[in-house]
C-alpha cells in the first residue's frame, strides 16, 4: 500500500476507498471494504509512528 501523506485516519481511510473504486472499477462490498480500512489504519498509524520517530531524532 502506498503511503497515504493523510493528515488523519479518516482521510487515509477516505483515500483509500478511492484508490480500491478505482482501481477495481465498482465500490467495495463489505468483505472489500473491511480489508481496505483496515490496511489503510495499519498504513497510516504505520507513518504517524515513522513521524514521531524522525521528529524525536532530529529535536
């Protein structure tokens, strides 16, 4: 999964939606969309993580 650059999880989430409609040409069912949030929270806590360590090493 890409990285998302969302400033919040809804976002990623909303993003993310988007690219599978795209991508696959008709909306998520259930089973789509349940995998598809639930990487793009993993994607996008996996930044915000990657973030704070930056941060913490450059202050």
């Amino acid at each position: 999964m890409p990285h998302t650059h969302a400033h919040t999880k809804a976002e990623a989430i909303h993003e993310a939606l988007e690219e599978f409609t795209v991508a696959h040409a008709h909306t998520p069912d259930t089973h789509e969309k349940a995998r598809v949030v639930s990487d793009a929270v993993k994607q996008w806590e996996h930044e915000e993580v990657e973030l704070l360590h930056a941060e913490k090493q450059f202050a």
